[in-house]
C-alpha cells in the first residue's frame, strides 16, 4: 500500500458545513473511492488556519488518480468548491506530502 497525504484548505466560515458535507458523504463518492483503490481515508482539520490533511491508502496512485475523471468526483467537487480553495475545475488545491517517516 501507498500512504497519500495532501493538505487542502478551507474558507474559515466553512469549517462545519465541510465536516457536515463529509459526515453525509454521498454513497456514490464512497463508492467511487473504493473502487479506485482509497482505504483507510481519513481527513483532519486545524481549525486555526484552515489547513486540512488528508491521509489515505492506495495500491496504485496512477490507478487512484483516475477517479478525477469520473462525473462524481466533478460533482463532489463543484458541491465543495464554496468552502475551499479550488483550481478552475474545481478540484481542490492540494499541497501534496512526501513521506519522511513511519512506524508500524
């Protein structure tokens, strides 16, 4: 498995709407994100900044990173565009993380 961890960020009056939009996460996305090989997905949210990091497994990034052209990840994304920083196709701006350490 591949650790993934990417920091996002969010609009500082959106930070309960994102956790509510999350917490009802469409059952087609879910389905989406497994299916493109994401497990053990979790996001965490610094509340003093805004700055949320995502962490997830995957198999395959090149296999993962498809999901990106599928029509309900465009739509998850235009649903989420209010809330954060996004680029002009409303995905949203990633820093990506390069794994220094990890302990088993």
């Amino acid at each position: 498995m591949i650790r993934m961890g990417q920091v996002m960020y969010l609009h500082k009056d959106a930070y309960v709407e994102y956790e509510k939009r999350h917490a009802e996460l469409w059952p087609e996305m879910k389905a989406a994100l497994k299916q493109y090989g994401a497990t053990n997905y979790s996001i965490f949210l610094n509340k003093l900044n805004g700055q949320t990091f995502a962490y997830l497994e995957v198999p395959d990034i090149m296999t993962y990173n498809k999901i990106a052209e599928t029509d309900i990840c465009k739509k998850w994304w235009q649903y989420m565009e209010p809330l954060m920083d996004t680029n002009e196709d409303n995905s949203p701006v990633t820093t990506d993380l390069t794994e220094v350490f990890h302990l088993d």
